[in-house]
C-alpha cells in the first residue's frame, strides 16, 4: 500500500505461541533454525537504510510486521 509518499508493508508469520518475542534479539522458532529466522534482520536494515520505521506485534500464534518505507514522490 502506498500512501503519502510511503510504501507500508504488512507481513504475517507464524509462531509458537509459547515464545515471548524480544522485537531485539528475535529468534526463530522452526526446528531449521540454519533456513529460517534471517527476514527480521534484513527487513530491520532495510527500513534504517531508507528512513523507514518497523512496527511488530505479537499475536500469540503469528507476528505482524509493518515495514514503512519514504519513497520518491
């Protein structure tokens, strides 16, 4: 979704609702912890590198993350 010379992002994903999320040092919980756990990292940089901002909520069984990036107009 674009709005006001900004692209907002939404994504959801799953995860065991028994893990406390530290939105610092988030960690997967997927038994293949080598392929998984790398999105937040790189989603986090890619927001600081283009004066966005990322908002993670907690649902208990998944996470939302809302990436807002400034565009060009």
């Amino acid at each position: 979704m674009v709005k006001s010379n900004y692209l907002i992002v939404k994504i959801i994903n799953s995860k065991d609702s028994s893990m406390h999320t530290n939105i610092n040092n988030m960690q997967t919980s997927k038994l293949d912890q080598e392929h998984h756990g790398v999105g937040s990292p790189i989603i986090k940089k890619t927001c600081y590198d283009n004066n966005g901002t990322l908002k993670i909520i907690d649902n208990g069984t998944s996470l939302e993350a809302y990436a807002t990036l400034q565009i060009d107009s």
